[in-house]
C-alpha cells in the first residue's frame, strides 16, 4: 500500500514540474506573439498611416507608439513635424478640422473600397473642407 502512495506522490511532483514548465512556456510564446503584434502594428501605421484595428473581442491590450521609436526612423519628417507644430499651436481649431478631414477621407476610401455608398461621406468632407477654408481666411484676415 505504501508503494502505491509513494507512486502518487512521485507522479504528483512529475505533474507539478511538468505544469510549470507548461505555463512558462505559454507565458514566454504569449509575449513572443504580443511583440510581433506590435511591431506588425508599429509598421502597418508606418505603412499605411493609421492604426491597425483589433478584432473586436480584444479590448485588453492597448499600445501606443513610443514617440523615440518615430524619432529614429525618419529624420526628415521630424523637421516638418517641427514646422507645422507652430501653426498648430497658434489655432487649434485648424488643427481639430485638419484631424477631422484627414480622418473622413480615409473613412471614404475604406467605404469605397467596400464598394458602399459615398454620398453621406463626400458631403461630409465638403462640409469640413468649406469650414476649414473660413477658418483659415478668418485667421488671415
């Protein structure tokens, strides 16, 4: 009887070890696949100019692009960043409407792309377009 309880017991330290190796093993290949996500996303904004949605059940993980990481690869956008900050800091409101316009063409290239209407979306840019051209006359004049 006490070569069965023995045995128990050995098993039971095997599953013990056997179990940690497994979660350190998932936790490494977790974060393996975290930073490849990650860098996948820091490139498709690169890329393609906006950020690279999650699939909708996923709303754990947020990440946001170290401001170094730009930095390091384009020098030249940098100084054009720095060109345009003094403008954007003299009125917001232009920068508001020029975040609002760029974001409303890229909604209607999506649409379209989908092969959906584009009426809603065209007159909303116009509309953004008409505003942002007063906006900028006002602060000319």
């Amino acid at each position: 009887m006490s070569d069965v309880i023995s045995d128990y017991q050995k098993w039971k330290q095997q599953g013990d070890h056997l179990r940690a190796q497994a979660k350190q093993a998932m936790e490494t290949r977790f974060r393996e696949l975290l930073m490849e996500a990650v860098h996948i996303a820091v490139e498709y904004r690169a890329d393609f100019g906006s950020p690279l949605k999650a699939a909708s059940p996923i709303t754990a993980f947020r990440f946001k692009t170290p401001s170094k990481a730009k930095a390091k690869k384009t020098g030249k956008p940098k100084v054009e960043a720095r060109a345009e900050a003094p403008a954007a800091k003299a009125n917001p409101k232009l920068t508001g409407l020029q975040k609002r316009l760029a974001a409303a063409k890229q909604k209607l290239e999506e649409t379209k792309a989908a092969g959906k209407p584009t009426r809603l979306l065209e007159d909303k840019i116009y509309e953004i377009e008409d505003e942002l051209r007063l906006s900028t006359a006002r602060a000319g004049a």
